[in-house]
C-alpha cells in the first residue's frame, strides 16, 4: 500500500473511532460490515480480507453511520465521493 492509501486507511479508521466505533477483526467467512449491539456501534472485519476490501468496508461503514454522531473531515468526505465538501 503507498502511502497515500495508508495515510487515507489510518484515518477513515480514526473517523470510525472517534465516532465510537469498534474495530473487531474476527476469523469468520462472514463479509464483515457494521452492526449496532445494546446501543454501540461495531465494524466486523473478517480476518481474511484485503487492506483494499478493509479500506472499503470502512468507507460503507462511515457512509451508514448517522451523521450527526460523526465528525467527517473533509479528506474522508472526498473518499466517500461526496462533491460538496469544505477544504
């Protein structure tokens, strides 16, 4: 992975983070994908999937998370191919 992707993969994982999401790597032949347990958000990723798949899964995960409890910054707004964003 270049850095570019890197620097984009650390932080669409910080956005899921600091919106409260937790990241559990799981070795299941499931897809992986967020899901809400007793109030608290959590991002399944199957241990056999690729940083590109991983990169991904975050950026559905950051797409179907309820804004108003997510601080997008303007980078990952552009990863989420949104136009209208602020630099």
């Amino acid at each position: 992975m270049n850095d570019y992707l890197s620097d984009d993969f650390i932080l669409l994982q910080k956005t899921l983070e600091n919106a409260g999401v937790e990241i559990r790597n799981v070795k299941c032949d499931a897809n992986g994908g967020l899901v809400r347990i007793n109030d608290k958000w959590k991002l399944i990723i199957p241990a056999f999937i690729t940083e590109k798949a991983r990169m991904e899964l975050y950026i559905d995960s950051i797409k179907n998370m309820p804004m108003p409890l997510l601080h997008v910054p303007p980078r990952v707004r552009q990863l989420l191919g949104e136009e209208d964003f602020d630099e």
